[in-house]
C-alpha cells in the first residue's frame, strides 16, 4: 500500500465522493494485522496515518534446561528484590516505651518461695571431751564439725547451749562521724549462706544424751524468739564397723547397732521429736575382743584416716543441706 502511494504522488486523482449519511455501514469485523503499527506518509493529502496494535503480554521463550524452569519457577514465587544494592528494607523503630515482661503470677511467686524454704539446723556431734581424746577415732564426730566450721570460716567455738558452739560470722562494721568503728554482730544469716549452728558434746560420749536434749530445747526457744520458725537436728558421730570415711545417714529413733552416745541421745529426747543421725565409717580392728576394740577406737588418728575425714565432710554437707531444704 505504501508502495503505491509513492508511484501515484504526481498523478492527479479526483477525490473520492462523499459517502451519503443514509448510506449503510459495513459492520463487519476489520481484519488486523498483527504487525508492529507502521506509520505512512500520504502525499495526497502529507497526513501522517497511524495504525494502533492492541496491547499483548509479552511472550516468555520456554527454557531450555531444567535449571531454568527451576529458577523461572522461583522467580514466579519471590517477591521483588530492591532495586540497588543500596536499598534496605524498612526496619520497625522500637517504642520509646516498651512493655516489661510480665511479672510472675501470685500463685507461682508463693509456690517458689515454698520450694526455697530451708529450716535452721542445730548440728551435734558427739566424742569424748578435751585435748586428751581429740582427733581419736571415737571422736571422729568432733574432728568433722571442727573442719567444717574452719572451711565455713564459722566464729571459733565457745561455750554455749549447755556445750560448745560455732556460728556463721555475721559481723559487720559501720563508720559514724561520732561513734566511730563499730562492731555488730547479726543474729540473722546473710543471703546463700547455710543458716546451721554447729555444736560439741563436753560430756562423756556414753552420757551426753542429756546435754544435748537441753541444747536443742534452747536452740528452738531462740529460734521462736527470733521468728525462724521450727530447727531441725542432726546428730554426727563415728560408725565402727563401716568402712573408713563411708558416709551413713539414718533416722535418729533407728537402731543404735551399739553405740553408747547414740543410746544415750535416744534415751533422752522427747518423743515423737523428729531427728537425723549421720554417721561416718572408722574401719574395725582386727579383733573383737572388748579390750583391742576399745583400744582401736581410743587411738589418735593417724594422717591417711584425717584425711580420709576430711574427704567424708562432703559427703556430710550434702546430707545436711539435703535435711535442711526437706528433702529428707
């Protein structure tokens, strides 16, 4: 079409009549080329006559390995990535005010607390007294205590409730511009401490039964008086028979499998008081006979069974903080 109009551009052509306004219409469907729109110059008139295609979605070329059906399929899926490699996604600004966490409900905050509750413990062992019978393997009872209180860094042991007492060292000093230095000394256990009180027998060991009944009384009078709520007791002393440093713990009301200072406790507490007795093994001698077993158990330890005693106080810390958390 082009090409004819551009052999007739000098060639007089009378216009075409004008078409009547009553004349019919042809309604039929025009036939579109789909062909890129051309533009034609017409130099009967010099119009320009423009042919508009209607608008058709790009068509994609298949792939032509899997590899790029994979990546066309997950292209298809992803969002839009930025379009520099500056562009950072918009990040949420943080009130100025954010919410705490909420605290713990009233009925879990006292069911904790429960579960921490630990009851004070008067600790007793039992031996023989003074510098004569100390470290013998029938006080063995009096050797852990005494080990204890220094690892514990405990105030020395005084007299006190009806025999001798180590505490936790609870002394603080303040500084006044007019009192200057002073020394208190709390009756109250700091935080993470053991709250336990540490007490020797000075009677004999087959009659300390008595003395030790009156310190407990006293200990849980000081306790109500102090608002500390019930003590505990627990009663330390040498197991002959058990092997050297074996660690036992019974019932106090249990067999006493012959120990004199055991009976003795037994006899003279109250009944229906609840109590603890942890025993520590000293071995046995080689007879039986009365004389070479009170020989044995009278003798100084020698520096294998010390050790071996102190090696036993673990054993003997973990049972007392047992008692003292109730898991006993």
């Amino acid at each position: 079409m082009c090409g004819n109009a551009a052999t007739r551009a000098h060639v007089d052509t009378p216009a075409p009549a004008a078409i009547p306004a009553s004349a019919p219409t042809d309604r039929r469907p025009k036939t579109i080329d789909a062909r890129p729109p051309t533009s034609c110059n017409n130099h009967d008139d010099d119009s320009t006559t423009t042919f508009s295609q209607p608008e058709i979605a790009p068509i994609r070329t298949p792939p032509s390995s899997r590899k790029e059906k994979r990546k066309q399929r997950k292209n298809a899926t992803l969002p839009t990535p930025p379009s520099s490699d500056t562009e950072q996604p918009t990040k949420r600004t943080p009130p100025n005010n954010p919410q705490r966490a909420p605290s713990l409900s009233p009925s879990l905050t006292m069911a904790k607390s429960l579960t921490q509750k630990t009851y004070p413990l008067l600790i007793c062992s039992l031996g023989n007294p003074g510098p004569t019978y100390a470290h013998t393997l029938h006080s063995a009872g009096h050797t852990l205590t005494s080990h204890i209180a220094a690892v514990k860094s405990y105030q020395p042991f005084t007299a006190g409730l009806s025999g001798r007492v180590a505490r936790p060292d609870n002394t603080t000093y303040s500084f006044g511009p007019l009192q200057g230095f002073r020394k208190t000394n709390s009756k109250e256990v700091g935080p993470g401490e053991d709250d336990w009180t540490l007490w020797q027998s000075t009677s004999l060991m087959n009659v300390s039964g008595k003395p030790l009944a009156r310190a407990f009384a006293a200990f849980s009078s000081e306790l109500a008086r102090h608002g500390r709520g019930p003590g505990r007791l627990v009663v330390i002393h040498d197991e002959l028979e058990a092997p050297l440093g074996k660690v036992s713990v019974r019932d106090g009301g249990s067999s006493a499998r012959g120990h004199n200072g055991v009976k003795s406790v037994q006899g003279a507490m109250p009944g229906g008081t609840k109590w603890w007795r942890i025993g520590v093994g000293i071995g046995r001698p080689e007879s039986r006979e009365p004389d070479a077993v009170a020989g044995y158990v009278l003798r100084k330890m020698h520096a294998g069974e010390m050790r071996a005693m102190e090696k036993a106080c673990a054993g003997v810390v973990k049972v007392l903080r047992e008692i003292s958390e109730g898991k006993r």
